[in-house]
C-alpha cells in the first residue's frame, strides 16, 4: 500500500467519511436537549472501552468514527446542551465548526506571515476589530491569539515584564535588582499564579487584593499594598483587573484602578476579560466595562461568550512595539520570503511557535453573525439570567451576588444549614446526578462563602431551562430534607 491509500484513504471512503461525519454533527445538535447533561463518571468503563483499540488491527474508517461518536456522546459532560449552567463553556456556535475542520484540513502554518499571509492578516483584521469595541485606537493595537485566556494572561504578565524591566528580555529576573510585584484581586483567575510560576516570579509575586462586599478589588487596599511593597524596596510592576469574574461575574472598578496604577507611576494595567469582555457588544451591559480602554492590554476569550470551539484566547495592547520586544528572536531557519514587507511574523509576537489558525473560527462565526447578532445573543442570555435570579428567588433561594451579567450565585436560607458546605455540595451533585442539569458551587469572597453557581453560558437556553434548573433544584433540596 502506498502511503496516501494508508492516509488519505481512497475517493469512496473519504466521501463516506464526510457524510458520516456531516450526519454524526448533525444529530448530535438535534439530540441534545433530550439527552443527559452529565455523564455517570465511571473510569473501569471507559478504560475498558478503550483496551479494544489496541493498535493491533486496523480499523475501518467508519467503525472508528461510530466508536468516538458513541464514546463522546456516553462519555462527557454535554457542554453543548441548553441546561448545562456551568462554567463558561458555552455551545460551539455552527460556523465556528464549519471553521475548525476548514482549519483542520487546510492546515495554515502562523508561524511566519509568508507561509498563512491570508490567515495572519485575517486574525490582524480581528484584533483590530476587537480593540476598536474596547476602545482602543486602531493604529494603536496590537495582539496576538492564543490557546486561551490562560496563555494571553500569561502574555499580560510577560509583557508588563518587558516593559517594566526592560533587562529581563536577556538577563531575565536575575538581572531585576527589586523584586517584582503584581496584584490581582482575590476573585482573580488562578492562572495569574500559574502563570506567575511559568514566568519565574513565583507566586509570592503575586499579592492577591481583598475584595469589598460586593466581590470587586478594594482599590483602597490596592493603593496600601502597593505603597507598602515600595517602601520596603520591592518593584510594583502590574496590576490586573477582571471584568466578570468566574466565580461570581463581578466587573471590577476599572476606571478607579486605572487612576491607582497611573498614580503608582503608570504600573501595566491589564484587565482580564475572558468571559465579561463579550459585554461591550450589546449596548445594555457595555456600560458595565467603562474604563477598560485604559488598560495597557486586555484578555478576551472568544471560546466563552463568542462561542466558538476552544480553544480561541486573545491578547491585545496598545503598545504596538511590546510583543515584539517580548516575543522576538531570530531564527535563520524560519522563511525569510516576506523581508522588506510592513508584515509580522506570529512567531515574534506569541509565546507559540507553530500555531493553527486560531481567528478563522472566529471570523466566519462573526462574519455570519455580525455584531448585530452577537449583541442579540449576549442580550438574551442576560435576560435569561435575570429570569433565573427571579425564578430563584421565587423559589425560596437567597442570591449571594451582584451583577448584570448572568452568573447567579446561591443558597438556601429557609434551612439552619442552607449556607453550609455540605448542604450546598449535596444539592449540586443531586442536579448533576439527576441529569437534568448541570451546575457547581463556588467560595466567594473573603470569608470563602460556600454558594451554588449556574451561568447561562449557552445560547440555546431559554426560559423553559431555566424553569425546568429551578424544578429539579427545588426537587433535590427537598429530597435531601425527607433524607436528613
Ligand atoms: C476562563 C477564564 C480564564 C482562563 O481562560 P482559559 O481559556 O480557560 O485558558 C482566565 N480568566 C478568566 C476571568 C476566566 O473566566
């Protein structure tokens, strides 16, 4: 056999693959709501499942198809399914999967412009696109796309670095005479300290700011802390902001510690904006991120409220010579057959070397859409999640936290032990065990309050969802009540 029978398979074959797999998507999509949300996790099954494929014997193409169709489908939480009020994982909009398997099979290689010149000019078209609806100036941004929010948070700290310590690109830390310190609040993503740890700074880098009742960064605190950290000889060097918390959805005030870190001497200000940032598209919430055009750079997940498969992390600045300085080495090996272009080569601006075609799911997701779409979508999962706090309240529940966008957090005050851990925990895994739904319990703020989470993270659910959430919460609790 020669090679391309054993990979590309033949004419018939492939054309039988297509369509399976064109049929495999399509029934997935239409199967969903009436499926389980959540698996029974069972590893002994899966394991065994997967003995049968031992590499031995070849499979035929569809057969292996219809093993991972049948094993997904039993085998994952359905992120994709309208009662799933999780963490931000929202359902792959359709265009973003047309884009992936385009991406898949096209295979654009952005590591240099001349070898994806479409694809890497596509994803500057997005970037630009993006910090125009932050506020950013046009001329004046730059970016670069990422795995995630956990690596353009990473390129925040890497850049803040750069910027502030400009020796550190060749001497790294050793050649910092203070140590540097940033600050984040204490509701922050943890991949500030992953990262942290990946940049060598080390957690004990990273002062995490108390929070106020309402769980944003108390920027009184920040101020404290930063003036301490110089007066006992150490380099304030970033801070970062999150708007819309994973926790709770909590924007923190971004105007105020803007002015902190201008007054410390114009210190990096980065927002986190993972989820949250999607607000700026729909003129009901934008309000809620005033502020945010003054960050030096900003993280946006397009995997979260865009809803594109994951994994689609942007990074964006207005210093448009930061990643460069960040980013850049020489690699005689690398294609040279754009010098004397105005173009960048990816590979200079991002932690990655070889990297897929991020933005193209992205683009036609929001090509199609528009921003007039995306707004519509963003809307009504916050109506959605207005219509939960009200179902929820009417339904004997207390609401833990405060904000417009649509992550509720819970409990029950009708009961001596509504507010406890064990309680709370009980209740989230009768929902998730009943199948019906799927959501989880967070701590939130200092004193680390137990609290039941949902979010609407999809835009497939509407109100009947979020009826049908508040019934079988209301259904567990009682349950849990006859079994105490
Ligand atoms: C999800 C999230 C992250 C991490 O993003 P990944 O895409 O999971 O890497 C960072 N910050 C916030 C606020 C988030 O919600």
């Amino acid at each position: 056999m020669k090679p391309s029978d054993i990979l590309d398979l033949d004419r018939d074959a492939r054309q039988a693959l297509w369509k399976r797999l064109a049929a495999i998507i399509e029934s997935y999509m239409e199967d969903l709501p009436g499926t389980r949300v959540a698996p029974e996790l069972d590893p002994k099954r899966i394991r065994g499942l997967l003995e049968a494929v031992d590499f031995s014997r070849s499979l035929p193409p569809l057969e292996a198809v219809d093993f991972i169709d049948g094993a997904l489908r039993s085998h994952q939480v359905h992120t994709p399914h309208p009662r799933y009020f999780g963490l931000f994982n929202p359902a792959p909009a359709a265009m973003g999967i047309a884009a992936d398997t385009l991406c898949a099979a096209f295979n654009p290689q952005l590591a240099a412009w001349s070898h994806s010149p479409f694809a890497v000019e596509a994803e500057r078209h997005l970037v630009r696109a993006f910090g125009r609806r932050f506020g950013y100036d046009a001329a004046h941004t730059d970016g670069t796309f990422a795995s995630g929010g956990a690596e353009a948070n990473h390129t925040a700290i890497l850049t803040a670095l750069v910027r502030a310590f400009p020796e550190t690109a060749r001497g790294g830390l050793r050649a910092v005479r203070k140590p540097p310190i940033m600050y984040v609040s204490s509701e922050s993503h943890h991949s500030f300290l992953k990262a942290a740890r990946a940049c060598g700074l080390g957690t004990e880098a990273v002062r995490q700011v108390p929070v106020d009742a309402g769980l944003r960064m108390d920027v009184r605190a920040l101020q404290a802390m930063i003036a301490e950290d110089r007066e006992a000889g150490r380099a304030p060097f970033m801070v970062a902001a999150t708007a819309g918390t994973t926790s709770a959805g909590v924007v923190d005030p971004l105007d105020r510690i803007a002015d902190a870190a201008t007054r410390a001497g114009g210190i990096w200000l980065h927002v986190d904006a993972a989820w949250g940032g999607a607000a700026v598209f729909a003129p009901g919430l934008k309000d809620l991120l005033e502020g945010i055009d003054r960050a030096d750079s900003i993280t946006f997940d397009a995997h979260k409220w865009l809803s594109v498969p994951m994994g689609a992390g942007i990074y964006i600045t207005r210093h448009t010579d930061i990643l460069g300085r960040t980013f850049g080495i020489a690699a005689d090996y690398m294609p040279h057959d754009a010098a004397g272009m105005d173009v960048v080569d990816p590979y200079h601006h991002s932690i990655q070397w070889s990297r897929r075609f991020i933005g193209l799911k992205v683009l036609m997701a929001l090509a199609v859409a528009g921003w007039e779409g995306y707004s519509a979508v963003i809307q009504h999962q916050a109506r959605m999640g207005d219509l939960l706090r009200e179902e929820l309240r009417a339904s004997g529940w207390t609401i833990m936290n405060e904000t417009r966008l649509p992550v509720v957090c819970f409990v029950d005050d009708d009961r001596p032990d509504g507010r406890s851990e064990r309680f709370l925990e009980a209740v989230a895994q009768g929902v998730v065990a009943s199948g019906q739904a799927w959501l989880s319990t967070v701590r939130l703020g200092m004193g680390a309050r137990p609290a039941l989470r949902a979010c609407i993270t999809n835009y497939r659910t509407e109100k009947e969802d979020v009826r049908a959430l508040v019934r079988v919460l209301h259904g567990v609790r009682t349950k849990i009540e006859e079994t105490a």
